[in-house]
C-alpha cells in the first residue's frame, strides 16, 4: 500500500465491522474498524482478525492514491471480547471455522460471557450444544486456539521487532506449542523455514535467563555460522576453521563445539565429507545440489546421444554466410557441441565467443533441435537476446518460478515436469550459484545437451558455490577458452589491457588516442571530484555520451568518498538536483526524485510491472536498472521504467531500490556500458584482487576512464588470489567421473 508517514506511531481503538480483503497465506488484512464515531480502513499483516473483534491498532496513516486515506498497522492486539453481546457478534462473523450465526446464538444462550472461554478450554462442555459434536466441538477448540496461539506469538515478540507475518509463520512450524518452544529453545527460531537472526534469539535468550552453555545454543550457533557464510559463497566450511569461529562467537570451549558438530552430524542437520584427510562440514541442501549436479553432468556424458554430427563443410557454409574465418579453436568449439554431451565455452572480450555461439545455434537448428538459451540475470539474458537474434530468458523464468505458502521458492519445471529442449545454451555461467545450478539440472531430460558459456576470470557467482570454476578444474568435460584476440577487437586498449590484467602484466595507457585512459590524483576529494567532472561534463563534452544513460561509475566499494554511497549522492545533485516543484520521495535518508537512475537491489518475484505493449507481468530482479518516471509525492508512490517494463513501487518497496550512478563491481556483472568511469583509490585489501579489476574493466563496450592511483591498478593486477570459495563439486565431480572410468562408462 502506498503511504506517507507522520512522525510518530499513532494508535485505534476500535471494533472490527467488516473484512474486506484477506490473503489467506501472508495475513494481510484490509478490515473497516469502528473507532468511536468514525470508520477507519486499516490494512496490514494481521492474520485471524475477525469482525466483531476490539483491537488496538499501533501505525501511522497513509493516503492511497485509490482508495484514499487509511491506516496502516504494523502491529495490532486483540482484546477478549467482554460482555455477551461482543461475543456473539464475534462468533456469528465467521471467525471460526464451523461456527456460523445459529450456532453461535445457542452457544451464547448456553454459556453467555464465558463462551469462549468454554471453547478455548472445555471442547466437552461446548459438546453438550445442541447440534455440536464432540468431534465437531475438539474442531473448533483447535482452530480457536490456532488464532489465539499466534496472538501469543506476535505478543511475546513483538518488542524484538518480528513482524506478524513473521509469527504466522512460526505459528505454522510449531504449531499450538510455539510459545512453549520459544521459552524452552529460543534458537528453534534459527532453523531453516524461520531463519530469524542469530543476534534476534540471542536477545529472547537473554531476556528469559537461557543458559548460555546449552548444547541447543550452541548446536544453533554453529548452524548459524555455515549458514551466514553462505553468504560469502562457501557451500560448505573445513570443521577446523567452523569450529574457531563458533568458539568465538559464542565464547564457550572449544570440546563443546566439537561435540556439538558430531551430534549435529549424527541426526543429520548438517553433513560431513572428509577430502585429502579434511573434514568438511555443510548446510544438507548444499551438499545434496552439489552432490546430484555431479552425478547429473557425468550421467549427460555418459549417455548423450552421440548420433547428431558435423563435419567441415558445414562449417565453411556458415563461414560463407556470415563472411569471416573460424580459427582452429572456434572448429573445434563447434565440433565439441555436437560431439560432446556438455561443453564449457570460455574465453575474454574479443575473442569471438559471440561469433561461434551464434554458429552453433544456427548448426543446431539446421537439424530442428529445440534450443532454449537462457543467462541468470534479467541484463544477461537480454544481451544473449541482442547478441544472437534469439530469445533468451532468465534461467528462473525458464523454470517457471513459483512461491509457496511460506514464501519459499520453487520451480514449475523439474524432473516430474521437464522443459522441452534438445540443447540448452547458458551464458554468463561464472554467475550461476549452486541451487540455481542444481534447479537447472533438475529440469532436463538426460538427452539434453549443456553448453556453458562465460569467462572465468570473472567474478564467481553472488551466491554460494563456485559452479564454473569446479567443472572447469575437474578435468572432465570438454572445455574451449578461445584466446585470440582477433584484430577488430585488438585495437581497443579496454580489450588488450583486459587480457593484460589475466596475464598479470602492466596496462598500456600511453596511447592518447584510445578507449582507455587513467587519471591519476592524488587524494579522495580529487578523485571524487574529477569523477563528477568527467560524468557531468567532461565525457559528455568530449564524446557526445549521456551522463546519466551512456555512462556508469563502478566501484569496488560503497565506502569513503571513492564508494557508491557518497558518489551516488554527488552524481545526483549534480545530474538531477532537488530543483523547485520536482516531485521527490525521503526513504532512510536517501531522497529518490523524478529521473533518477536507480538499482533494484533484491528479487522480487511479485513486484507487477506492465510492458509497452500493454501485457502485464511480474518480476524485477537484484541489480535491474531503471528510472525513476513519476512521483506521487501524497500516496507515496513512483514509477520506475525498466527498458520496456513500467513498475510500480508503494513506500514499502522503497527500501529495495538505490540510487544507481554509481555501482559496485559485484553489481556489475553480466552488463555492459558505453562508459565507465572507474574510481581506484584506497581500495580495501580485501577488494584489491585481480578478478574484480578485469570484471571492472570488462563491462566498458567503448570507453574506460580509470582514475586515481595507479598503483591500486598494478596491485589488483599482481593479487591473482581467486575468491576462496570452500565448495565440494569439485571433489564430487572427480569421484563420479572416476568411478565411470573404473567401470568403463565411456
């Protein structure tokens, strides 16, 4: 709902009249309260509100550009009603399954004020009824103390801040012995399904006196750990380096934590593998989507279809067509695709993947195969689209995403369900993570022939798990890396320098007449200002780009005043500043204005959005950039364009959006610009590597604008330590493939 907040949080007293709205699975309520004289709409997450109920409402108003003013709840409380009247218009509402307006007058007749309380605590009592059950009566006892058991729930959490969707859905794990549980082992609320913060259990447990050496907390705390790193890509961790960090974090013995990690490994909650006599340890769902992609890959190349050839003349006739010559390396490339189950196609800017990809499709299609192509980002799949003539979609709208009950992601595709493609091709691999991966897989044929297409020298996937890089190293499946640069691509200085960065060499900026420049300065403030001169003014001027849609700053970080946070703020009041009259909306001290450039940060499989040709949809997703096409500053609503989608976004969804002049490098991947302007200076040790330097250099199409300190450059250049990521797909490919080889698979 859009909004505009008052200052502080307001509260209604009042009775519900009417239900209007509600979704069954998130609770979310639109009820017409009674307060004193007046009728008020209130909307928000309160599951099992009924009409008849007196409640207090804690929020603030909010004006929707539909339907006008109302009051938003971010919490509520449900009061008993009183007297006997009160609780025979909440029993007549429906409140309660199997209970409908002549039921509820006779158990009103019968038991007057204390109804409910019969209900709650007597099922027997309310059997002697006329036309109750006792069957019947043990129903609604149930379902009566459902509600009120998420009433206790959003009562005893409501001062750490969880929200009452959030208890709904403690309410729906735990049932009726939520509160109990809670008391009993706050760190149940870290489990999969739940996953509260650890810090949030930390402070129930703290409030009810929890005893701090419980093999509960810890067993809990040690999840939390493999679980949090996740989050830096690591699908699994070694136990010694598991083990140091739970020590510290909750500053107990280090035997405790040992134990902990053999009883959690005895009951499964987490998984061992031990590789060159270290023990790993792992989140289950991890360790089984690593575990089945090997078995998966190894099973396509074992028993693809190896009848589907193509020989040498094919190969000259494309080269006819399209009017170039393949090197050595591009033939076998295509050879490979159809000879091989699976194929990794890797290879830096100018190397010509683009040019063999597109003969192998057309190839493919010559012999009537279903071809599906498909990268993991909205950005990656419509450069694949421009760069072959061909659709391609995100790999989660190839599967047909779905979300169930408890907001979890699924797929429509799967084994039960698979798509209907001989070949799929996937391009910018190096980004897929391992569930993705896994997903992927799942919702294959066997017969299907895999093509992974990307550069590994790129950043490894936001997610966890080092896909590409795994497969590549496991020396199993044919693997192409196209190397020359052909002579086109080999007079721009972004290419050549790009492949200097891979081969660690120094850059060539001598040339002034090139693609690619550095500016060199001497401290923060200059750097920042010579970035604002040359996005504002500079470039525009010199090469007729559009400062706000032809050029991006990317960063290796968002701090300082070389990062996207003060950057963008900068970039802003330069490009669109807050002039008189212009619509603007205020978010955690962040202002977004009409024509601003910005980022969606997370995905958002429900966000709807409308195309130009008038068909409607859903879906914006982690790093789309769009901009912002109108404000309306009184609903608190704007509009942002997403090349051909117009989304809309209530207040609610403000805090999913940043502004985008200047990105991070992570952000960056899978796009390209006209124009980047890189900011390097004081770059974070933990930053300063090599692979994020050329993913950075990579995404300029035209020109590159590096300032700053030049030996930041030289010294990502000289860092050629990969992203550490503990990963078990290697170890899993090598151990399947080895097994085939044994048993003479192929």
């Amino acid at each position: 709902m859009g909004e505009v907040l008052t200052d502080s949080v307001k509260e209604i007293n009042g009775t519900v009249e009417k239900i209007t709205y509600r979704n069954e699975m998130s609770g979310y309520t639109v009820a017409e309260v009674r307060s004193g004289r007046e009728s008020v709409t209130v909307v928000g997450s309160m599951p099992f509100l009924a009409e008849g109920d007196a409640a207090v409402f804690y929020g603030s108003y909010t004006v929707h550009p539909s339907y006008g003013e109302q009051f938003k709840a971010e919490s509520f409380e449900r009061k008993t009603p009183q007297n006997a009247a009160a609780v025979l218009r909440y029993l007549s509402s429906g409140a309660i399954k199997g209970i409908g307006p002549a039921t509820a007058q006779k158990i009103v007749e019968k038991f007057g004020a204390d109804a409910l309380d019969v209900i709650q605590n007597s099922p027997k009592d309310l059997a002697t009824v006329r036309g109750i059950t006792l069957s019947k009566a043990k129903a609604v006892s149930e379902e009566y103390n459902r509600q009120y058991g998420v009433r206790d729930i959003m009562m005893m959490l409501s001062k750490y801040g969880v929200t009452p969707d959030k208890c709904l859905a403690i309410y729906r794990r735990f049932g009726d012995r939520a509160t109990e549980i809670i008391k009993t082992n706050p760190y149940a609320l870290c489990e999969e399904g739940i996953d509260f913060r650890f810090e949030t259990a930390e402070d129930i447990a703290e409030d009810i006196s929890f005893d701090k050496s419980s093999e509960l907390r810890v067993s809990a705390g040690i999840e939390y750990v493999l679980r949090k790193n996740l989050l830096n890509g690591h699908t699994c961790l070694p136990r010694g380096k598991l083990c140091e960090v739970a020590v510290k974090l909750l500053e107990c013995n280090r035997e405790t934590v040992e134990v902990c990690c053999d009883r959690l490994t005895d009951c499964f909650r987490i998984t061992s593998k031990t590789v060159s006599g270290v023990e790993y340890l792992s989140i289950p769902a991890y360790y089984s989507a690593e575990e089945h992609i090997a078995a998966r890959l190894v099973s396509v190349k074992r028993y693809i279809d190896r009848a589907v050839t193509v020989d040498a003349l094919e190969i000259e006739n494309v080269e006819r067509k399209l009017g170039i010559e393949f090197e050595d390396l591009q033939k076998q490339a295509i050879f490979e695709a159809f000879s091989s189950g699976i194929l990794i196609l890797t290879g830096g800017p100018g190397t010509g993947k683009t040019t063999t990809l597109n003969a192998i499709i057309s190839l493919f299609e010559n012999r009537n195969l279903e071809l599906e192509l498909a990268a993991p980002t909205g950005r990656a799949a419509k450069r694949m689209t421009e760069l072959t003539g061909r659709e391609a979609k995100t790999i989660h709208r190839l599967l047909e995403v779905e979300w169930t009950e408890g907001d979890n992601q699924q797929f429509s595709r799967n084994e039960k369900n698979p798509l209907n493609c001989d070949v799929i091709i996937v391009d910018e691999a190096s980004m897929i993570d391992a569930l993705l991966f896994d997903s992927l897989l799942k919702a294959l044929r066997l017969s299907c022939r895999i093509i992974l297409v990307g550069d590994s020298d790129q950043l490894p996937a936001v997610g966890a798990g080092n896909v590409l890089n795994d497969i590549l190293s496991s020396d199993i499946f044919p693997s192409i890396r196209l190397k020359k640069v052909f002579r086109q691509a080999g007079k721009s200085r972004i290419v050549t320098n790009a492949h200097a960065i891979i081969n660690g060499e120094k850059a060539d900026f001598s040339s002034k007449d090139s693609d690619c420049f550095f500016l060199r300065r001497q401290d923060r403030l200059s750097v920042s200002r010579t970035v604002e001169e040359l996005v504002c003014e500079r470039l525009p001027s010199a090469y007729g780009l559009d400062p706000i849609r032809d050029i991006q700053v990317l960063c290796p970080s968002r701090l300082l005043e070389t990062g996207t946070v003060n950057l963008n703020n900068l970039l802003q009041s330069a490009l669109n500043p807050n002039t008189s009259g212009k619509p603007q909306l205020a978010f955690k001290g962040i202002y977004l204005r009409e024509g601003d450039k910005v980022m969606q940060i997370k995905n958002n499989y429900d966000l709807q959005y409308r195309r130009d040709n008038g068909e409607y949809g859903t879906g914006v997703f982690n790093g789309d950039v769009g901009f912002i096409t109108d404000i309306d500053k009184r609903g608190g609503v704007l509009k942002v364009r997403f090349d051909d989608r117009v989304v809309t976004y209530f207040s609610e969804d403000l805090g999913q959006l940043e502004l985008a002049y200047a990105g991070t490098v992570h952000k960056s991947q899978g796009s390209e610009y006209n124009c980047v302007v890189l900011p390097l200076f004081d770059v974070p040790t933990k930053l300063k590597y090599r692979n994020l330097l050329y993913t950075a250099v990579t995404r300029a199409k035209k020109l590159l604008v590096a300032v700053g300190d030049e030996s930041v450059w030289n010294d990502m250049v000289s860092n050629d330590r990969k992203t550490l990521r503990y990963t078990l797909l290697k170890q899993f490919l090598k151990e399947d493939g080895d097994y085939e080889r044994d048993n003479k698979g192929y």
